[in-house]
C-alpha cells in the first residue's frame, strides 16, 4: 500500500527542517573563527595582519 501524497509531503517537509538545522550548525561551526587569529591561539608570521588571515 503507498502512502498518501500528504502523509509523504510532511514527512519530505522534516527532512528538509533537519536538513536546514544541520546546515546552520554547520555553519555556525565553519566561521566561528576557524583559524584562532582573533583569539591569538592561531601561529602567527612576525609582522603579519591580525585580521583578514583565514588558514
């Protein structure tokens, strides 16, 4: 037996809110300061900016 249109459009509509979750996590992660610069736990060259430098 196949599930009702409805039944697989709200099912469809979760996936895509988990989906849309997962990808702003994601997000969140990947430019909350990736490369420690600001902080000052990243290596630094002698005489290089502080901002702008991205590993």
């Amino acid at each position: 037996m196949q599930k009702s249109e409805a039944t697989r459009v709200k099912e469809l509509q979760k996936e895509v809110e988990s989906l849309k979750d997962l990808v702003n996590s994601l997000l969140s992660v990947i430019c909350e300061e990736p490369d420690g610069v600001q902080s000052g736990s990243a290596p630094m060259m002698a005489g290089a900016p502080r901002e702008g430098m991205c590993m």
